[in-house]
C-alpha cells in the first residue's frame, strides 16, 4: 500500500511515524510542497493520506500556497473514505477543511509531555482504540481545534475541554500530539524559539522518550490495518 505524506517544513519529518508504517509494509510517498514538490490532484494511486505539521497557521493559505490543495486532498478523503491522519497542524488542517474553527489556545503554548484525556468513544475507535491507555504524548504547539466540524467525535481533550484527538470522519483521524516525534525533532523545534519553556519541553520530551516510543510505535501499524483490502 502507499502513503501519501505531506510535510511542511524540513523540521517536521514523519520521524517514528513514518518507520512505523514502511515496518508495517506501507511505502511512503513523501511530498514537500514548500521545497517546490507538488502535491497530486487526487489520492488516485495511494491507499492512506498523512498530513504532518508545521509552525504556519491552518488559514495561512495565502503565506502558504499548498495549504488549499491540502484541504482539498482531505475533502476527498474524508468523502471517499481513504483512511487519514491529520498531526498537530494537520489535525487543523483537517478541521478547517471539514467545517470547523481553528484559533490561538487562549491559555498559551503548550510544550512538552502532557496527559491525555480519553473519552469513553475511544475506547471502541478503530484507529486509536488500541491507544486509549496510554497516559502521555509529546505537545508542542500554539492552535487548537475550537468549534469541531459537523459530526466529529471527540476522542480525546484536557481536563479544560480543549481538542486532543478527534475523528473527524468514518476514516479521518487527527490529533494535537506528535506521535512522531523525537528529542532530535524537539531540539530543532526549540531552537526555533530558545528560552526556558522550549528547554524545560526538550527536557521533559528526552527523560520520556522510551515510554513515548513504545507507546506510538504500533500507530503506522494501526493505521495500515483500517485499510480495506
């Protein structure tokens, strides 16, 4: 099967993610639009789409041109059912695309590992589902999903309410956390915004990295296996 994987900045790999979907026998095709790739008119040709993120904006399509034809590709995912996982950005992207409403997280920046906080729908999700005990996640990001789009079913969200995972679609899945993620990855990102916050988040991501790579490590698998044959 192939992937489609759109990425938005060099500091923003598909990491753990993507060695967890070519293990589970997924081929990855990487597309960097802001380096001058294209993205392809439809997802004729791949059986699954990834949308990694990005420090831009969900509406920063005008500072950001490949923007449009990304939500494009996730309309039609989401109409033509084609299993999809939107991260961080991604997740917003997703949103915005659907229907709904993507802002600054008016209590700030989360950064660092933070707790997950399940619903009872996630229990029973065909993607997540195998997930739903597992207590930490890398965060590093400023948005948050705000209004969700129509028939969205929130799976996971902070004890104040805001949007961790949601799906958003029968096969559309996005999540606020970086799964994917790595302290080299984190690192990078901190360098980009130097100050105690970002170290004290590079701190905190390296002394869980163990706990935060046996915990994702199975997501490509899990994604791979809602593909129908």
């Amino acid at each position: 099967m192939r992937v489609l994987v759109v990425q938005h900045e060099d500091e923003c790999p598909p990491a753990r993610l993507g060695t967890s979907l070519v293990d589970a026998g997924a081929e990855l095709d990487v597309r960097r639009p802001y380096a001058g790739q294209e993205l392809p008119a439809d997802l004729a040709g791949h059986d699954a789409l990834v949308v990694l993120g990005g420090g831009m904006g969900a509406g920063d399509d005008a500072l950001h041109a490949w923007l449009t034809p990304t939500k494009q590709l996730l309309r039609a995912a989401a109409r033509d059912a084609v299993p999809t996982l939107g991260i961080c950005l991604g997740h917003q992207l997703i949103a915005v695309a659907l229907g709904g409403t993507v802002g600054r997280n008016p209590r700030g920046r989360q950064v660092g590992v933070h707790h997950v906080g399940w619903t009872e729908a996630a229990a029973a999700d065909p993607l997540l589902g195998g997930f739903a005990s597992t207590g930490r996640v890398v965060q590093w990001n400023q948005d948050l999903v705000l209004d969700p789009p129509p028939g969205a079913v929130l799976l996971a969200a902070t004890d104040l309410g805001e949007v961790q995972a949601m799906r958003f679609a029968p096969t559309v899945w996005g999540v606020q956390w970086h799964p994917e993620a790595t302290p080299e990855i984190v690192r990078g990102w901190a360098a980009k915004e130097p100050g105690p916050r970002a170290d004290d988040g590079v701190a905190a991501v390296q002394a869980a990295d163990t706990e935060l790579e046996l915990s994702w490590r199975d997501l490509g698998k899990a994604l791979v296996a809602t593909v129908t044959p």
